[in-house]
C-alpha cells in the first residue's frame, strides 16, 4: 500500500469511527427524551420554525401528543401542551422546574439575568425581589394607596379621546391604552418626582418605542440562543441592540432616581410615598439584613414592571375591544351593564369595577383567546426531571402552550367561540376560572411560584381601561376599513393590524369629559 493509499484508509477508519461514537452519543442524549420531529444534524428544527410559534407548537402538538421535543440548534425545547402535565411542570414539580433560561437579549437588559425578578433563578434575591414588588406596589392594598393617581391618568385619556372624537380623529387603540398604563406604572413607581405633565407624556412616548423594541428582540429567534457557543459573536447582532436599548432606559431611570436623591439631600419636602422612595430605603439600608438589595437591583425592578405591565394590559384591552366591535350583541350587553351600573350622566370609576361581572367576563374571555403571553416565559429544570414518563434533560427550555390549552376542544365546549358567559357564576361547569392559576386549563397569568406578580394592578387596568372605552364613546373602525382578529407572535402577542377607529362622545353632557 502506498502512503497516499494508507492517510486515505486511516482518514475514512477515523471518520466512520467518529461517525459511530456521534451516533452512539446522541443515541444516548436521547434515551427516552419525549417524541417530536427528528430535524436536522447541527440545527435540528430551526429551519422549519414557523413565525407563529404557538400555533406551530400547537400542530405538532397534534401530531406528537401533549409533550414533544424539538431540537433547536444545541438546544432542546420541551412543549407541554395539556393541563395535566402543565400541572406537573408548574405545581407538583414547581420548583425543579422554576429556573428561567435568559436568552441573550434578556441578559442585558435584566443587568446581567442576576438582578431582577423575571430572569432570575429562584432563590433569595428574587424572593426579595418579588416580596418587594407585590408587597410595597402590587397588592390590592399597595393599589388602593395609588387610586387617585389612576383616576387622574384616567381622566387625561378621556379628555385627549374626547378631543379626537370632537376632530372625528381616529385613535390608535393599543397605543393609546399603552400610553395610559405607561403613566398609571411610571407614576406608581416614583410619583411625581420627574416634573411637569409635558415631561411625563415625553417619558412615555419613548418608553413605548423601547418597549415595542425590546418585546419584539425577545420573540425573535438568536443564533446566540441556539448555539451558546457562538453567542460571543452575536451573529445578528441583537446583543448589540439591546445592549443600546438597555442603555437609554438607564440613563432615563438613573436621571430619575438623582433627580429623587438630589430632593432629598437639599431636604426638600418629601414626596408621597412611592415604590422608588420605599427601594432607596432599602438600597440605603443594604438590604433586608439576609440578602443584598442594590443601586442595580432597584433599576432592574423599574425595568421589569415598565416592560412586564405594559405592552401585556394595553394589547388585552385592544383585543377585548377587537372582539366587542365584531360582535354588536355583546358589545350591547357590556353597554347595558355599563349604563345600569354608571348611567351617562357621570363618568366611571374605579369603585364602579367590582359591580361589572359582565365586563369582568369579557375580559377573561379576551385573555382565554389572546393570552397576553402564548407560551408564557419559558422554565427551565435545573436538574433532570421526568414528566409524564419521559426525561427532561436540566438545561432544556420548556414552554407551556396556554394559548393551545386554553383552545383545547377535549376541555371547552365550542372553544374558538367568544363566550364571555362561561366565565359567569354558573357557566364554568363548577370550576374556579380566575386569574389564581388553580384550574390548569385556564392560565393566562401562569401559575405556582412563578405566577405574574401583577396579576391585581392587571386586573383593574384592563377593566378600568374596557369600562372606561366603551362607557364614554361609541367607536365605529375609519370609512373603508375592516376589523380582523390576525394575530402576531412575539413574547407579548400582538394583533397582526392595530386597531384603529374613530370615537363618538356617549355621555349626556360635554362637561363630564373634563371634569
Ligand atoms: C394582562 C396583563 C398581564 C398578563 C396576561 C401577564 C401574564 C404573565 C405571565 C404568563 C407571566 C409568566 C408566568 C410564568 O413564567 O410562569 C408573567 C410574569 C410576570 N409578570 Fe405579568 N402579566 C400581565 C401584567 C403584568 C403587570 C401589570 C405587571 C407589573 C406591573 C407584571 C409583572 C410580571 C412579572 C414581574 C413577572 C415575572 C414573575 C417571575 O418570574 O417570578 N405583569 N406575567
């Protein structure tokens, strides 16, 4: 054999040698890994990704049964799609599977994935973290302190509304709800203390693009994600992005929080208590004696209520809208609650809410339909686990398909219907359909310890948001237009084509929209 004859035949041993010891191992990998499409070697089912995730998630499911896997790139995706086993993955194995796997556009914008309360693993900094949030912001009692800051945001959008129905203007529904729940958020985190009204609206404005932005990165699929070894590339380059975006939402919240310590340290008269002054305390104070409570910690918290409350409640008030105006019956039935409840002659408000079952219903039926969230944000086991039988190997990204199972024909009768009246007392079949994530076909929150920490402010928005809408002005879509209910993927769903349509004041007086 000569020595070109002999590096040929040593070159194919090594290579069919290589070849069986990669069979072998992934072999292995995928000892009793739950069923799903083979995909490709190197990327797996990364090419055949479809734009809408959930729905695409949703067919597979119908094909590999109520737990699959897919391969994406390094990473395996686990896709739950059944109440059952949501109840293994979020109650009876809740911790095993609390962890979160922070893509690489979450990193920045959390500081690091470490210091706020949607990526952080659990442990006793995001204990601190939530405890903080729900206790001091969140909580119907932390709520109630802030009422009055609501009506008055509440009052700026009817009188704006009132003045582009008055130009017969039509009104961006998503961006006008985004803009008020924007205000109502930033003004509970820290009051007043950024000045004049122009400033706030100002503020505002460029929230809602950074919003739209970073919502938008994080529903994108990254390289970096599926191939961590190659994130130090970032090969699209939404490190960078987000980087950026990271940086202008810093110096926003680094110019407020001066603004709020320079006051005080010139002893000036201090402001209402809000959530910012109750963090500087305890970033003052270090902590709470047990965990460390820092300068970053207080920016990340500003950072995950700014971008977890807003784009989520003002996209389920456009879809409840969305809903209503194609369905004038129900439209009709909300009205008549509405004026029984508040009448014309006076503008609704918040004590008005809890006697609205109606439109409480339609909101619930809204979030059954357009859960804010689709797969909510992946877990992420942190040890291998096992659910129905098969293995879930630690690392892996597992979603949890509420929009599929909150359509699942086997558990809601005529389940692509808007029936806002199966949310009525009586028309659940005995089960306990609310926001607690205690029946595991109805979720649009989540739920076990990972569950929404805003889950009450949500509640009031949203319905403060629908009420308020529909009591005050009839809406009729611009000559020409048609209203579809397309919807658009990303980590917070859109509707495919903003709502758009022109208000008609349907109060008895003109002087009750500026009241
Ligand atoms: C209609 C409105 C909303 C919906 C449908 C919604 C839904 C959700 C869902 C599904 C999750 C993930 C649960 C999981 O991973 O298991 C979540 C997490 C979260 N939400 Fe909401 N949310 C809404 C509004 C809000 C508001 C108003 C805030 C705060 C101002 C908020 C703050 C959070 C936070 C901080 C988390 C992370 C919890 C954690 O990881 O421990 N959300 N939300």
């Amino acid at each position: 054999m000569d020595s070109a004859a002999a590096l040929l035949y040593a070159a194919l041993l090594l290579a069919a040698a290589g070849a069986y010891l990669y069979l072998a191992a992934s072999r292995r990998g995928n000892h009793n890994l739950p069923p799903g499409p083979r995909g490709l070697p190197l990327v797996g089912s990364l090419p055949s990704l479809d734009p809408q995730l959930h729905a695409y998630f949703a067919r597979l499911a119908g094909r590999y049964g109520p737990i699959f896997s897919i391969r994406l790139g390094s990473k395996l995706g686990v896709v739950v799609t059944s109440p059952a086993l949501a109840r293994e993955v979020l109650r009876d194995q809740d911790l095993l599977f609390s962890g979160r796997d922070v893509p690489d556009a979450a990193r920045s914008i959390s500081y690091g994935g470490g210091q706020n309360i949607v990526w952080n693993p659990v442990g006793p900094t995001w204990r601190l973290l939530r405890r903080v949030c729900v206790r001091e912001m969140l909580s119907p009692a932390g709520l109630e302190n802030v009422r009055g800051l609501r009506d008055r945001e509440f009052r700026d959008t009817l009188r704006h509304l009132h003045a582009q129905a008055a130009a017969a203007a039509p009104v961006d529904v998503g961006a006008q709800m985004f803009l008020t729940t924007m205000n109502v958020i930033t003004g509970t985190l820290w009051g007043s203390s950024i000045g004049s009204d122009a400033e706030r609206a100002a503020v505002g404005k460029e929230f809602r693009h950074l919003v739209a932005e970073i919502t938008e990165m994080l529903g994108a699929p990254n390289v970096s994600d599926f191939f961590p070894a190659l994130a130090r590339f970032d090969l699209q380059g939404i490190r960078r992005k987000s980087d950026v975006l990271k940086e202008r939402f810093n110096q926003m919240f680094a110019r407020i929080i001066e603004q709020r310590v320079r006051a005080d340290q010139a002893g000036a008269e201090p402001p209402a208590p809000d959530f910012l002054e109750y963090m500087l305390k305890l970033e003052k104070e270090g902590g709470d004696g047990k965990t460390a409570f820092t300068m970053t910690n207080v920016k990340a918290l500003l950072m995950d209520m700014v971008v977890g409350g807003t784009e989520t409640t003002s996209n389920t008030v456009e879809w409840a809208m969305a809903e209503l105006m194609t369905k004038p019956r129900l439209l009709a039935k909300v009205r008549e609650e509405l004026d029984a409840v508040v009448g014309r002659d006076a503008v609704v408000e918040e004590a008005h809410l809890p006697q609205l079952p109606y439109l409480h219903a339609v909101l619930k039926e809204t979030l059954r339909l357009h859960p804010a969230l689709p797969l909510m944000v992946p877990h992420c086991p942190d040890a291998d686990a096992t659910v129905a039988g098969y293995r879930v190997p630690a690392g892996s990204r597992v979603f949890v398909n509420v929009w599929a199972i909150m359509r699942d024909p086997a558990v809601w009768e005529d389940p692509a219907e808007f029936v806002p009246e199966r949310f009525l007392p009586g028309g659940g079949e005995g089960r306990k359909l609310d926001f607690t994530g205690s029946e595991m076909d109805y979720l649009p929150f989540g739920s076990g310890r990972r569950i929404c920490a805003g889950i009450a402010m949500a509640d009031r928005m949203t319905a403060y948001s629908l009420a308020m809408l529909l009591q005050a002005f009839d809406w009729e879509l611009p000559g020409g237009a048609r209203l579809d209910l397309e919807e658009r993927f990303a980590i917070v769903m859109k509707k495919a084509t903003p709502l758009v349509a022109v208000p008609t004041p349907r109060l008895s007086r003109p002087e009750l929209y500026s009241a």
